[in-house]
C-alpha cells in the first residue's frame, strides 16, 4: 500500500515526507494505522553523525499508537478495529526473554536498529528502491507502520491515543527505572539527575513508590519548576557547582539511589559518587561519544553500591504500560503534563524543540 512518510536520508538534513510503498503484513505482523508518534531523543541521536551505525535512507519513529487494519494468518493478540501502543521489538523465545527481561533480547539490536526484518528483508520501498524500516519494530514516523505481535500493546478503545504514543518508549523507560530496576522503596531518598521526558517520568514514578525525597537535577529551569509540580521534593541548579554536594547535604549523607538521563560521564560520575551505603545508581542512556566511564571501585565496594545498566526500563510492556495507563487514570502519574502535540508536517519543528529543550515531549499527530 501506499503510506507518507518522514524519511531520514543524510546527517544535517531535514526529515522529507515521501510516497513510500509499504508491504502487506506477514503471517506475524501487525498493520497499524498510526494515529500520533511521539519524537524521543533515541530519533535524534539516530539522526546524528554515525548515530546508531544505522543504515540510510531509513524511516525513524518508535513511539507510535494506531488503530490495526489488517493482522497477519498466525497473529492471535490482537484483531482488525483494536487499538494499540508500540513498543520496542524482541524475539520472544531467547534465554534473556523467557525469563521475562525482553528489553535485553538476545536479537535487541538487529531488530530494533537493524533497518530491515530478522530475515534481512525490508519493509519499505520507493519507485522499487530499497528504503530502510523496522526502527524499533515499527518505524512510526509515517501514517501506516508494520509491527510484530510482540510489540503492541492494546489498549481500551475510549483511551486517546495521541496521548499514549509516549509510553512506548521514554516514558516508560524512565518509570521502568525506578520501580522494575532501583525499586525505590517507601521512605527513600533519590536523585534524578536530567529531567527531560525520561528523566520526570522518573520522578513521578519515584513518587508513586513512596520515595521521601526526590531530588530533580538540570540545567533548565523550567525544567526544575515542572519536577516540583510532578512530585519532586528538592531541585539543583546543575550550573551552581558540583551538584554531587548538593546531594550529599540535602539527604544527610546521600542517596538511596540515583539516575543519570544525560549519558555526560561527568553526571554519571556524580551519580554513583551521590550515593549512600547500599545505594543503587541506574545508568539509561549513551552515545557514540560518550566515554568510557572511570570510578572509585573503593567508593562501590566499601559501600555495598552498585551500578545498574538500563533499557527500556527493564519492562514487560504488555504489563508494564497497562499499569503505567492504570496509575495516569488514578492521577497518580500525569505524563500527559509533558506532551506537546504537532502535526505530522511539522515533524521538523518538533525535532529542533525536542533538541532545545523547549518541549519535553513532542507528540506528532497524523492527518485525519
């Protein structure tokens, strides 16, 4: 079928919209009509020198909410007319997935940043050429995507969908972190250091588990005054020094655990040096220029500390972004206060406010 799509060609290009032909889903595959895609930070790193080593010309988008239109012979999850999250895509049937950590899928990284199928097949084409997809499973930034069973989700049909398309990817990244990984345990103290959409979903979900104080680091401080309205109980202008000290006064001797969002490996360092006995830091994010890290192994060992590697918050998304939808009726975990919604054509626009910082979370809506 014919769809649009914003196509990625080259690094310091803008995104074009192109007539792409889009294959008939397979037997395991899913056609969505794609309703909103929210744009992540993982869709402007892509777009960076080198980002992601990822083939071009490709199709980017992983947060993506729809309504099925077709489902292949062999699909049982869902059925024409339901509505759907996606998510990041897994095999399903790997050692790390049967034990119910999909995030860390044996095949995580061909099918999610590969660009083609797991048989090297693509799923999109131009004029008979080549066009790279299957970011993430979906490749969302475009009006139809094809997903794989695995990584949809469905949702309740009086749900808004432009809504949810975040919780595929960023948000429930961020919570993830805090009540699958660090499991934040009433009464304890945390650190968040970087409060984009990751960074806040985190803060929110801190105060869902009952931290006593949640300390939100930036440099931004809009930023710092939306973390206090989303639960944050202390915030630290990352420009006024160290903020590791900051930390260290506001808790009494440090945190229980800390998060970095920023993959800068002076915060990570901050962020594991913040920590109190017993303390648990979670690192989330990276890229090709960040370093390896170098810490006081002495400061790990004589405090019991330890270091946590995040993806995808270690999430189960068909039971973790139900739960996540459960608490935002509650209003106990009001994500919604970071979207900003753009049309489709404004894919660009959102793109530049995401890189600045003037909205946490852009949210592009599809036409009709």
């Amino acid at each position: 079928m014919k769809i649009t799509a914003a196509l990625f060609r080259e690094p310091g290009q803008a995104l074009s919209f192109e007539q792409l032909d889009l294959d008939a889903p397979r037997e395991d595959e899913v056609l969505v009509r794609v309703v909103a895609t929210g744009v992540c930070h993982t869709d402007l790193k892509a777009t960076e020198p080198g980002g992601f080593n990822l083939p071009r010309p490709i199709v980017l988008g992983h947060e993506g909410a729809g309504i099925v239109e077709a489902v292949g012979s062999a699909v049982r999850k869902v059925v024409p007319g339901d509505h759907v999250v996606l998510t990041f895509d897994y095999c399903g049937t790997c050692s790390v997935c049967r034990r119910d950590h999909p995030a860390y899928c044996l095949g995580s990284r061909p099918r999610n940043f590969g660009g083609f199928r797991p048989d090297g097949s693509t799923t999109l084409s131009l004029g008979g050429t080549r066009v790279h997809g299957n970011f993430f499973g979906q490749s969302s930034f475009a009006t139809h995507a094809l997903a794989s069973e695995r990584n949809v989700v469905r949702v309740a049909p009086d749900l808004p969908l432009d809504m949810l398309a975040p919780l595929g990817c960023g948000v429930q990244t961020g919570a993830g972190a805090m009540l699958n990984v660090l499991v934040v345990r009433p009464g304890e103290q945390v650190a968040v250091f970087g409060t984009g959409a990751v960074g806040l979903a985190a803060v929110m979900a801190a105060r869902v588990a009952g931290a006593a104080r949640i300390i939100a680091i930036d440099v931004n401080p809009a930023r710092r005054d939306l973390a206090l309205e989303l639960g944050a109980t202390d915030v630290v202008d990352a420009t006024a020094g160290n903020a590791r000290d900051a930390v260290l006064a506001l808790t009494g001797g440090g945190a229980d655990v800390a998060l970095d969002t920023s993959s800068l490996l002076p915060v990570i360092r901050q962020a594991i040096e913040c920590l109190a006995p017993l303390g648990r830091a979670g690192v989330l994010a990276s890229n090709s220029t960040t370093p390896d890290a170098a810490f006081s192994i002495g400061h790990l060992m004589g405090g019991g500390r330890r270091i946590h590697g995040i993806v995808e918050g270690d999430s189960s998304p068909d039971r973790f972004i139900p739960m996540l939808i459960d608490l935002w009726r509650q209003g106990r975990f009001p994500f919604d206060r970071l979207v900003r919604f753009y049309s489709f054509d404004q894919v660009n626009e959102a793109f530049h406010d995401a890189e600045t910082g003037a909205t946490v979370k852009p949210v592009l809506r599809m036409p009709g």
